[in-house]
C-alpha cells in the first residue's frame, strides 16, 4: 500500500471526507476552524469556505450545495456565493449542546445528532436535504 498526500492544508479538526462521484471532488470539514474544504482529485484545485460556526457534518444536496450541522442547527451552504442560511435551530434553548455528526440515509434524509459538552447526552435528528 502507498499512501500521498493529496493537498497540504492545515486544519484544527479535520474529518468527514466526502467524494462527490459527479464532480470528481473531495470535500471534508475543518469542524473548530469553521471551515469546509473541496479539492479535485488531482490536488490542484483548493476551495474553502468559512461558516459561522462550529460544524460537526455535511452532506451534498442534489440541488447542489450542502446541507450542514453547526452549532447553532442545520444550515443550506451555497457554494456558488458561500452564504449558509438556517434551516432549523432544534436546541436554540440549549446553549451547552452543539450539532454534531450527521449522515443521510438511503431515503436522502440527512440525521444528525447534538452533544451536550458538559454531560455527553446526545439527541438525534432528521431533514431532508
């Protein structure tokens, strides 16, 4: 097995890689550095774009675009301007719990789930993309 380094970019807390198939794309997510990150497949083409908080996951939306968990609930990122606009804030009374990880199903509905970062609860939610 060979391993390369694809692009060097400094993250805080990277994690969730995405291949979007369509694009030929990576994209992965800079979860304290408030950040979602793209690149091609051959590594030469970077594109970032910064959130307004914290992001815990994202999925790709088949209207293109990305539905996201932040902090402060689900957001609709466009990539075409970079604005993210709120979709819900499901625990805007909790303000020690932050959105977390998330995945969509095989129905296209995207989960995602909160942790209280002084108790380690964690509550689960659904949306369509």
């Amino acid at each position: 097995m060979r391993i390369e380094v694809l692009v060097d970019v400094k993250t805080i807390l990277g994690e969730g890689p995405l291949w979007d198939v369509e694009e030929q794309r990576l994209y992965w997510i800079d979860s304290f550095g408030c950040n979602v990150f793209r690149v091609t497949a051959d590594g030469r083409e970077v594109r970032a774009w910064d959130v307004p908080a914290k992001i815990g996951s994202m999925a790709l939306r088949s209207r293109g675009g990305a539905v996201l968990s932040l902090q402060t609930g689900f957001h609709f990122l466009d990539f075409k301007t970079g604005e993210t606009s709120l979709i819900v804030a499901p625990e805007a009374d909790k303000p020690a719990n932050r959105l977390n990880d998330g995945k969509c199903d095989a129905q296209g509905r995207f989960w995602g789930g909160s942790m209280d970062f002084g108790v380690g609860r964690v509550t689960t939610y659904t949306s369509r993309p």
